[in-house]
C-alpha cells in the first residue's frame, strides 16, 4: 500500500473515532464541568478526559481546538502538556483553554521546569536525577543536559520557566499567573521532581 494511502486511512480512522466520542460523549457524558487536556488512557472521576488515544473519555486532537461552548468548565487542568506544541498551536490553545473556562474560573498546569536543566547545565545542581528518560539521554555532556530536555527525543517542542510560562499565559487572556504548590489530588508525584505547577484565572466577566 503506498505510504500517501495509508497515510489517508489513518487520517480517516483517526476522524472517524474522534467524531464517534464526541457523539458518545454528547449524548451519554454528564454535565461535568472540569476538564483534563492530555490526560493519556486513563479516566478520572468527575472530570472529563481529552487525548489523542484510547482510554480517554474524548479521543480528539488538541491542534483543532476544544469541541465545547463558551464558558462550559469551572476547571481545566493540564500535566505536561503544553511543551509538547509548537509556539502557534500552543497559542491557539490557550486561547481555548481561557473560551471554554466561565468567567472567573481556573487553569491548572504542570509543565517541566526549564529553569532546573539550565541550573544543571551551570553546575549549580547535579544532573543525574533530572535525567530519568533513557531514549533521550544522549552523552554526558553539558550542553546535551538542555537537549535532552528541551528535545526529549523529539518530543518536546517549547520549554517553560516560571516567568515564560506566566508570560504567555497573560498574553492568552488569563490574570492572576502564579506558581502553585504541588497537588496530590491533581498531580502526577512521579513527575514531580523536574515540575513547575501555576494556576491562572479567566477574567471575570
């Protein structure tokens, strides 16, 4: 089969699916009002679940923005998300993030602090408990601690530090950018050696 056809099927497949959770999740889901972006296979309870794979309540591609009204969600959480988009595309997505919220309700994040490689990179902490993902760990020299990061294997597209990430969230619409502490409730603990956690305001109307 050449690689334009079948790159056609899996467009068309992947299409068909994510239109089939949106009907599902329309029809059947309750009216839950936090969402989760990039959650990954697994559900949680009270909050509707949106990825790019199998498991999550609504199988959708975040680079078409969010199939949900104005003002539909009281929370929108995020964990190690955001460095996975190109500048462009994060934008539009922070821009929906900040639609979909009601006036003055909140947006949770975790992404990997850039600040901790950078510090590494200097000397000032030590790197061997930062580099924890193999595939991505290429030498041991300095300059490969901020790849390893800042590429991940080609995974990871734009990096954040605490003022970066207040940054480009303001310029999204969001007030109030201020760096958070852990939450159990919310956030991965295995991540949380190399994470930044801030939560952001809508504007009330």
């Amino acid at each position: 089969m050449p690689v334009c056809l079948r790159g056609c099927i899996k467009a068309l497949r992947s299409e068909l699916r994510a239109r089939a959770s949106l009907r599902r999740l329309r029809r059947h889901g309750p009216q839950v009002r936090q969402l989760e972006l990039g959650s990954g296979p697994t559900r949680r309870p009270g909050w509707i679940t949106v990825d790019q794979c199998a498991g999550a309540d609504l199988y959708w591609d975040l680079r078409r923005g969010l199939p949900f009204a104005d003002s539909s969600f009281d929370r929108v959480y995020c964990s190690h998300l955001l460095e996975h988009f190109d500048f462009a595309p994060l934008r539009r997505l922070l821009r929906e993030v900040l639609r979909v919220l009601r006036p003055g309700a909140e947006f949770l994040i975790a992404v990997p602090d850039a600040a901790l490689y950078v510090d590494a990179y200097l000397g000032k902490i030590a790197a061997a408990d930062l580099l924890r993902y193999q595939p991505a760990v290429v030498s041991g020299q300095r300059m490969d601690i901020l790849n390893y990061m800042f590429y991940m294997d080609g995974h990871h597209r734009f990096m954040f530090d605490r003022d970066s990430l207040a940054h480009h969230c303001t310029e999204a619409g969001f007030q109030d950018c201020a760096v958070r502490a852990f939450d159990p409730q919310l956030d991965a603990s295995a991540r949380d050696y190399e994470s930044l956690y801030m939560i952001c305001t809508k504007p009330a109307a």
